[in-house]
C-alpha cells in the first residue's frame, strides 16, 4: 500500500512555486502546509508534530535552505528534506547533501515530475524507517521475553537439581539400609527359609542395588548441571587408570563369557581427575558389556597424539541406526537396543561421560551402524588447562 506523509511542508520565497507544489501534492493525497522563508517554516515544524516531510527551495533571503536544514538536524536526524534550486552547480548539490538534505531538485520544466518522484522515493524511504523500527521494536519485545522465560528456566532448573540433590541423599541412605539388611538377611538365614523366600531377599537386594545405581548417576547429573563439579586435576597416566578398570569390569565380563582384548600404547603423563575419568571409563565398558552378546568380543584402545590422548571401546553388539545416534549422549535416552543379559539401565551413563570429559575440555564420540557393533572413544587434552596455566 502506498505511504501517505501526514504532512508536507513546502518554503519557497516565490508564491508563484508554492502554489503549484501545493496543488501538485494535494492531488496526489498528500496534506500541504507552506511558508515563504526558512523563518516562519522553522516555527511551523515546530509547532506541528505532524509533518514528517520538508520542500524546501535553496536560495531565500531570510534563512536560505541550507540554513534551515543545519537548524532542524539539531533537532530531528531524521526527518526527510529535499532541497529545490535553479542553480545547477554540482557543488551545489553537494553542499546541501553535506548539511543533511535527504534529496536535491532542479527547478526546471520538469519539476512536477521530479517533484512527485522525489516524495515517492522520500515516502518509500519513511515506510522502510518506520518498518525498521516497528520490527526492532517487535525484536526488542521478544529478546526480553526470552530472557525472561530463560532466566525462569534457570531458576526451575537450579531448584530442580536443589531438590533432586536432596532427595537422592535422604533416599540414598533409605536404600542403603535396605541393600545392608537384605544382604544380611540372605547370608545369614539363606539355609533356614524356602527356596522361595530366598528369591524374593534375592530381587530385593538386586532392585534396591540397581535403585542406588540410579541414585548415584541423578546425584551425578545434578551436581554436573548445576556447576558444582569441580576437577582434581592431577598428573596421572591414563594407562595405568585404564588396566585398573579392566580387570575390575572383567570380572563382569566372565559372567557373559565376554573376553576383553586390550591394544594400549604407552601414552604420557597427562592432567586429569582420577575419579571422574575412573567413572567415564566405567560408564563405557559398563555399556559395551551390557550390549555385547555372550561369548563375544570387546577390544579397548589407547593412543596418544600430538595434543591428547584417546580411549576407545569397540564392542560386537547389535549396533546404533545412524538416525539414534544423536541421542546417545543426552540424559535418559533408551533406545532400541536393549541389554543382552537383562541388565538394568539408567539412560544415564553416557550423558555422564560427555560432561565429564567436557569438563576436561576433550570430546566424546562414536562409530556405528546396525548389525556392525560399536566404537565408543573419548579424547582427552594432555593439559586441560592450557599453557597459561605455567605462568
């Protein structure tokens, strides 16, 4: 839809001028208002909040037209002026773009051509500014809004792990207790009470202890979301952590007849939080152990590069469908495979070991396809820190 100024100002010292230029503008839809020197047009524009666009001719003896535009820039930057002249000089025309015209006609046999052309360009010009501005605005609306619903989001988020925190100690303690007595029960009364009893101690301490695994993994997820955890960062050998957590988890790996192979090359010294990388390793042979069938084959990996160190986990399981594989490292995501041996699974574990190694500043990453296993690895920098950590 065509742009219509509110109102046009038209300064002309000759009557003769303003006369055309009115009726000219008038016909075309536009509202005129008119003065005959910079002086009574300036206490015009003044007065009248209404008029969003100035014709002004150059040359007038009190207050010529570029007197006028240097005096109404120090009040509106924005407001569109287009100067009229017979003068045909190309200084001239630099001159009033220099103090802020907006436009510049000749006053020649062309002018009520040039004229509607020009506030043509001046109205297309005040409809894109007022555009502009309406969507900033809009703009302007929404960012607060989303600040506002992210800071809300921030505030449900630090009570969820506040509450999450609280509850897993208290019921951590509850089922503690439970796995103790139920332990003691079975070793204690395991000859005295009937096959059947005996089971049902058994699914009690077996629940309760997959319950506190969960437990522990939530207490993890919300110590790492809420910023709390923080790195014992200290020189250690990646190797000698790795061996250690193989043959604990083999004796796992026994049970389902899986054999685990080891290709370690000897890697440097690096800086690293003993604890949490133990967690990070277990989290992943815990994983291939889960999914690989029975009398298969794990193959763990360890090699060193210029800049970090690389542990990877390749296992004979069923596989991960390209389109599953984003999922794997967010919290509680169970997919479509399911644990060989029936094992319990938190939907946990792998989101656990993305944070921690992206608290060492490494990466985590897999390689996969259905029906060709899977190659779990996470990179870890030899000096998390950086250089500017030495001084």
């Amino acid at each position: 839809m065509e742009t219509i100024f509110e109102k046009i100002l038209v300064v002309d010292d000759d009557p003769f001028v303003r006369s055309i230029l009115q009726d000219l503008l008038e016909e075309n839809g536009h509202a005129v208002l008119t003065a005959e020197d910079g002086h009574e047009a300036f206490e015009i524009y003044e007065k009248d909040a209404e008029i969003s666009l100035i014709i002004s001719d150059m040359n007038m003896a009190a207050m010529n037209g570029l007197e006028l535009i240097q005096k109404i820039r120090k009040q509106d930057m924005e407001v569109p002026i287009i100067i009229l002249t017979v003068n045909d000089r190309i200084q001239v025309a630099l001159d009033a773009i220099k103090s802020g015209a907006s436009d510049y006609l000749l006053k020649d046999e062309n002018i009520q051509d040039t004229v509607l052309l020009a506030v043509e360009r001046a109205c297309e010009k005040h409809r894109l500014r007022m555009e502009n501005r309406r969507l900033l605005a809009d703009l302007l609306e929404k960012n607060n809004a989303l600040n506002q619903s992210n800071a809300k989001l921030l505030e449900l988020n630090n009570l969820k792990n506040k509450f999450l925190s609280i509850a897993s100690h208290d019921l951590r303690s509850a089922i503690s207790n439970i796995i103790g007595l139920s332990d003691l029960l079975l070793r204690r009364l395991k000859e005295a009470i009937p096959a059947r009893q005996q089971e049902m101690l058994g699914m009690i301490h077996s629940v309760s202890n997959n319950m506190l695994a969960l437990l522990d993994d939530l207490l993890d997820v919300a110590v790492i979301e809420s910023g709390r955890m923080e790195l014992n960062l200290e020189p250690g050998n990646l190797k000698t952590v790795l061996e250690e957590r193989i043959r604990i988890n083999r004796i796992i790996g026994d049970r389902k007849g899986i054999e685990i192979l080891t290709r370690l090359g000897e890697v440097s010294d690096a800086l690293f939080d003993r604890s949490r990388i133990q967690q990070a390793i277990d989290n992943y042979l815990s994983n291939a152990l889960k999914y690989s069938p029975k009398e298969s084959t794990i193959e763990i990996f360890l090699e060193e590069g210029d800049e970090q160190i690389t542990v990877s986990v390749k296992d004979q399981g069923p596989g991960i469908p390209l389109e599953e594989q984003p999922k794997l490292f967010e919290e509680f995501q169970k997919l479509g495979n399911k644990p060989t041996g029936g094992e319990p699974s938190t939907g946990l574990g792998l989101a656990i070991v993305k944070r921690v190694i992206s608290a060492h500043r490494g990466s985590v990453g897999v390689k996969s396809g259905k029906g060709e296993g899977s190659i779990f690895s996470f990179s870890l920098p030899k000096d998390p820190l950086g250089k500017d950590h030495l001084g």
